[in-house]
C-alpha cells in the first residue's frame, strides 16, 4: 500500500524558511522521479520543483528559481523542499508527487502560509 507522510509546513513570516519533508512507503521509491506541486486557494494547482530517481537533475518553476531546493535521500526513501526567502505568494497547499512511466502517486498536502 502505498502512502506518504508530508510534514514541515505552518506559518512562516515572509523573509523566513521552512523545511517539507515527504516520507514515502509502498513502492520502488529511488527509480521514481519526484515532484512538489503547490496549489493556492482559487488557483490551478503548479509544479514547483522536481528531481530525478538518482537525484542527478533538478528542475525549478521561475517563481522559486534561486530559492527552493528540492533534493531527496532514497535510503530513507524522503523527497524534500527546502523554501528560503518565503514570500506572502508563496502560501499555498503543498503535495509531493511520485512520477513514474506507469504509475504515480500523491502525498495528501501540507499547508504553508507565508504572513506577517
């Protein structure tokens, strides 16, 4: 049975940082690329950041270029995004996506909510 356990996200003021996390069991985690989406209330939900099965390729939507950092540990079998610099826009639910060729699977969210 596949499942996710997202953790990390509250209340940040803008400026600050804050760590998700997002443990997975169920399935063959290293050979599936891993992606963070987020989705904003009255907004489509976006991809934000993404990493290959062996880490190696990392790519970034322009809005967080420069201040997220997505990597992942694949002995612990944990995808993680590591948010700098946060900004009022920023605040959004945030879901973890495993991305495979046959399958995918999706974490259940975890809010972040960037104010002052």
């Amino acid at each position: 049975q596949v499942q996710f356990v997202e953790s990390g996200g509250g209340l940040v003021q803008p400026g600050g940082s804050l760590r998700l996390a997002c443990a997975a069991s169920g399935f063959r985690f290293s050979i599936y690329s891993m992606r963070w989406y987020r989705q904003a209330p009255g907004k489509e939900r976006e991809l934000v950041a993404s990493i290959t099965g062996a880490g190696t390729i990392t790519n970034y939507a322009d809005s967080v270029k420069g201040r997220f950092t997505i990597s992942r540990d694949n002995a612990k079998s944990t995808v993680y995004l590591q948010m700098n610099s946060l900004k009022p826009e920023d605040t959004a639910v945030y879901y973890c996506r495993a991305f495979g060729v046959s399958s995918d699977y999706w974490g259940q969210g975890t809010q972040v909510t960037v104010s002052s």
